[in-house]
C-alpha cells in the first residue's frame, strides 16, 4: 500500500499564508476610503513618472484644499510609516495590508474617534506618529467637507 498524498486545504485565517495576502476587497470600502486609497495610488504614479499630482487631486476631491491637504497627509504617511508602503496597482480591486490599515484610519478620522484610530495603527506607527497622522487626516476630510458645501 502506497501513502497518499494530503489533499491540500485553503487557506484559514490562522494560516501563515493568510498573513501574507492582501485583506480586502477595495469594493467593499466606504466610498470616501476607496476614493483616498485611489488617490495615494494616484500620487505614487505621479511620483515615479515626475509628475506633480495636484491637479489630477483636485479634479479627485473636487477641492484645491482638500488636494494639498492631501498631498500633505501623503507625506506624512511616508515619514511616519515604519516601511516601504505597499500598494496594489491602479486597476487592482484587492488591497495591500497597508492600504488596507489607511482605509480604516480614514474611516476612524472621518467618524471623529480618535482611540478607534490609535486602535488601529498602534501596533505599527508610536503614539507621535499616530498624533500627526490624525492631524493631518482631520485636516483633510474637513477641506473634503467643505468642498461638498461649496
């Protein structure tokens, strides 16, 4: 009798391989989450093409606020990340685990809940980093605000 071979099982949560692939769906994002995660994706293609991404920003936002506030919280993001940020490619419905931990910052700003977002990013960024980071969020989506009442 020969021994058979284990039929291979997908993946649990708990697997290693799990850990290593992206989280989520950008589908499944709040619209305003989706449009910031499109948005960084955006400025990196800019930035590798040494294009200024502020004009394609506006149009985005709807807002010449909103977009330097946003390339602002862009910059932010890179200083403060404790590594390079992972992004999917522009047409990629799936997010990368960073992207996906921005989409739920965004939402935490957005609602006002400032310890729903340290929650969220305190086991990557130090509390200085987590401050700044919701600074710069705030700022944002309060231009963004103020650009739907224009």
């Amino acid at each position: 009798m020969t021994p058979q071979t284990p039929t291979p099982q997908p993946a649990t949560p708990q697997s290693l391989a799990s850990l290593f692939t992206p989280i989520r769906d950008l589908r499944d994002l709040p619209l305003l989450s989706m449009h910031v995660i499109m948005a960084m994706r955006l400025c990196v293609i800019c930035a590798t093409a040494d294009r200024d991404p502020g004009a394609a920003l506006e149009q985005r936002f709807a807002s010449a606020l909103a977009a330097r506030r946003f390339q602002v919280l862009v910059v932010a993001i890179d200083q403060a990340w404790p590594e390079p940020f992972m992004i999917s490619r522009p047409c990629c419905a799936l997010l990368t685990p960073d992207e996906a931990m921005i989409g739920e910052m965004t939402v935490t700003a957005a609602c006002a809940d400032r310890a729903a977002f340290d929650t969220v990013a305190r086991d990557m960024l130090s509390s200085e980093a987590r401050d700044q980071l919701y600074i710069r969020f705030s700022a944002f989506l309060r231009a963004m605000r103020a650009g739907e009442n224009d």
